[in-house]
C-alpha cells in the first residue's frame, strides 16, 4: 500500500511539473515539491484530479478569473493561492462582499 501511495505521488509530481505551459509547471510543480509527502490518500486523490484538468481551466480558477463549479477543489485553489503568496479565494470572496 506504501509503495501505491509512493507512485501515485511521483506520477502527480511528475503531471504537476510537465504541464504544457511553463506558469503552471511553476504554479502546480514547487506546490507539488513541498506538500504531496505530506497529503493523505484522499487529498492525493483530489490533487490528482486536478493535475488532470487543463491549464486554461486552471489558470482562470489560480487567477479567479473563473468559479470552479467542482466544490472538492475549492480549498485546493485556496492552498495553492496561499502558498503562492496570494492568499485563500475564500477571503478575496469576502473581501468582494464587505
């Protein structure tokens, strides 16, 4: 199960750093490089979801350009927006509202 687990995150790893557009090897690749050890099967499995998706889809989500309409990655985007220095899509939305 250790080893699944293993290859599983050097799979994202490697789909998170060879994307198809050098901003998003940055965007998702250094996020992939300092927190997949630390992910539990189940944020794995949200993380590589979303490695799946295409860059156009996820660019619009990072930059909030876009809403995305699947609510599982909703607090990924935030932790990618916050590792990046960004801050969470959740208090630029209540920023938005106030």
């Amino acid at each position: 199960m250790t080893d699944d687990i293993e290859l599983r995150r050097r799979r994202v790893a490697y789909r998170a750093t060879h994307r198809g557009t050098k901003e998003m090897d940055l965007i998702l690749g250094r996020f992939a490089q300092a927190r997949l050890s630390g992910m539990s099967e189940s944020e794995l499995a949200v993380f590589e979801r979303f490695a799946a998706l295409p860059d156009p889809m996820l660019a619009g989500w990072f930059s909030q350009a876009e809403t995305p309409k699947e609510s599982e990655f909703v607090a990924l985007i935030g932790a990618l927006r916050e590792f990046h220095g960004l801050g969470s899509s959740n208090e630029s939305a209540s920023e938005k509202t106030e």
